[in-house]
C-alpha cells in the first residue's frame, strides 16, 4: 500500500507539500505542483486516512457538476435539481460543460479536484469503451482518496452512489407501444454508439423485438449525435432509405423533435416517440409521446447523495420509466 512519502518522492515534492494538497489546505500552491501530486494520487492509488478526509471536506463550499452540455433540455432539467439541493446546503455549484468528450471530462475532474471542490456529481452518459472508462474511474478514486465525495447519473464503470434511470426497461416501454399499436416496420434513432446510455435503450428495445416476435434490421438503426439536428440528419435517412418503415423510436426527445421537424417536409406519416419526457414533449405539434423519466429528481438525488456521508457500500437509487402517450403515436 502507498505511503504518503511514495506519493512525495513519485511527484518530486516534498511530503509536507504532498499532504498539503492531498488533505486539500487552503495554503495556496502552484497549479502545477497540484497537478503532478494528484496525477500521483492516481497512479499509486494512495488513500490517506479518514481523519484526513474529515479535514478535507471541512472547509470545502463548492461542488462541482459535469454534464454533456447544460443546453440540451434534457442536462438542463437534471442540472436544475442539482442546483436547488446544492443551493440549499448552502454550495455553489461549478457546472462543466464536457461535450461527450472523454478527454475533457478528465481535464475537468482534474480542475474541480484541484478547487477542492466537496463533491463531483457526474451527470452524463458513461461510455462503453473500457480504457476511457478506466481512466475516469483513476480520477474519480484519486479525488475520493483526497476527501472529495462522488455520485454519478447512470451508468458508469466507477462504483459508487450512483441514481440509475431504468434505460433498460424504457427503451422495451418504448418499441412495445409501437409493436402494441400495430407498427411492425420501425426505424430507431439513435445516440452514439459509445455511450452506455444508448446501449441501454438499444438492448431494452431489442428485448421487445423478441418478445412481440419483430424483426429489426440493423440497417434500421440510425446513429447520430442526440440533438435535435441529429435527429433530422437521422430521420432524413430513415424516410430516403426505408418506405415501408410506418414508426420511428427516437432514444431522446431532442432527437425526436428533430424527426417532426424533418416529417413536416415530408409527404409520409410516421408515428413518431421519443425518450425522457422533457418539458417541450408537450407543447410541440404534434404533441410527443414519450418515456418519462423524472430528470430534476434525477439532479436533486444525486447531489443528496454526494453530499452525504459515504456509507459502508455503495448507495444506487432506481429511478422508473414510464410510456406517456400523446399525439404523435397511433394505432394502424
């Protein structure tokens, strides 16, 4: 096991400067030195003891919040619940935009870390590419082994608290309604393809293919980025290549909204759902079934549990889905 003098001599600082950092004093220190302590933390895996920990977090009044992008309506509704839990526990909350960039990510919780910020609460997808996934998770222990708390939305490779969305059974509701309305020729929008979340989605809908005896072609399985101009690139290749698809499952309601827009320039009528229920679900024409998932909860859960205590196991919190049907599905 790592000692602090290991993390010292691996950096190249002296161990007083060392446990400065690691036990996060407010003595100022070159942003530098900070870096090549905590790339140590990481590599050596150093966990110092708990009494440093409880000095770590004493003084810490900010929390930091990393998401996809604060823009997309769906990272907005989740960072709204962040915000009002953090805001009452008296935090400021320093939200970071990552763009579903791995490499930014990284830069990010190495900034937060280096804020001595109390809390992370990673907000975005996961992704299915194990080494990206590893190198967050080196993060996220390194911040953890220096006092800081951690909580993740969805599915990640860290473990920890974590608030989970049913991803999985959403994406069945989903192509099961379709499938129960008497739509056998689906087409399916989709994310990309290196996020769990789109994983998720895809395999709760193939689960429904088997179980309603469907075929999906993959071929019928468009990936592009999850806004709304994705899902117009994505539904303007569903309705050139496929006339017999009478249905179109979009993996999040940007997407979604982006396949009305591109079907209003169309002369075909396809019934289209989306995914997560956000606000414009109901003011768009026509107005968007979808899969309701409770997203500020979502925010207001997980920053309860990061700025909690950690407890002897991992903490995870399921969150439903639930089909809302409106206008823009119907039977044939």
């Amino acid at each position: 096991m790592a000692t602090l003098a290991d993390v010292a001599r691996h950096a190249g600082v002296s161990t007083a400067t060392a446990s400065r950092i690691i036990n996060g004093s407010p003595k100022p220190v070159a942003d530098a030195l900070r870096a090549r302590v905590l790339a140590a933390v990481a590599e050596l895996k150093y966990v110092p003891n708990a009494h440093a920990q409880m000095l770590a977090r004493s003084h810490r009044s900010a929390v930091g919040v990393i998401v996809h992008d604060v823009s997309d309506p769906y990272f907005a509704e989740i960072t709204r619940g962040l915000q009002r839990v953090a805001e009452a526990d008296g935090r400021l909350a320093i939200i970071c935009n990552s763009y579903r960039q791995p490499d930014r990510e990284l830069e990010y919780i190495d900034l937060l870390h280096a804020h001595q910020v109390a809390a992370i609460v990673i907000a975005g997808s996961g992704y299915l590419d194990a080494d990206t996934a590893a190198r967050l998770d080196d993060r996220l222990r390194a911040f953890e082994a220096t006092g800081g708390r951690i909580a993740v939305i969805g599915r990640h490779e860290h473990t920890g608290d974590a608030v989970m969305p049913d991803n999985e059974e959403g994406g069945f509701l989903a192509a099961a309604h379709l499938f129960e309305l008497g739509h056998t020729e689906i087409a399916v929008i989709a994310g990309p393809m290196a996020l769990t979340t789109t994983y998720d989605r895809l395999a709760g809908l193939r689960r429904a293919v088997r179980k309603y005896r469907r075929k999906l072609p993959k071929e019928r399985i468009v990936h592009s980025d999850f806004t709304r101009d994705g899902g117009v690139a994505a539904t303007e290749r569903v309705l050139a290549e496929f006339p017999e698809v009478t249905a179109i499952l979009a993996l999040n309601d940007s997407m979604a909204v982006g396949a009305l827009a591109a079907l209003r320039g169309s002369d075909r009528r396809v019934a289209v759902i989306g995914f997560d229920d956000m606000p414009i679900a109901r003011d768009v024409t026509p107005s968007l079934t979808s899969v309701r998932l409770p997203l500020t909860e979502l925010g207001e859960r997980a920053m309860r549990l990061a700025l909690s205590e950690a407890g002897d196991a991992p903490r995870v919190e399921h969150i439903a889905a639930e089909l809302v049907q409106r206008e823009s599905t119907w039977a044939l």
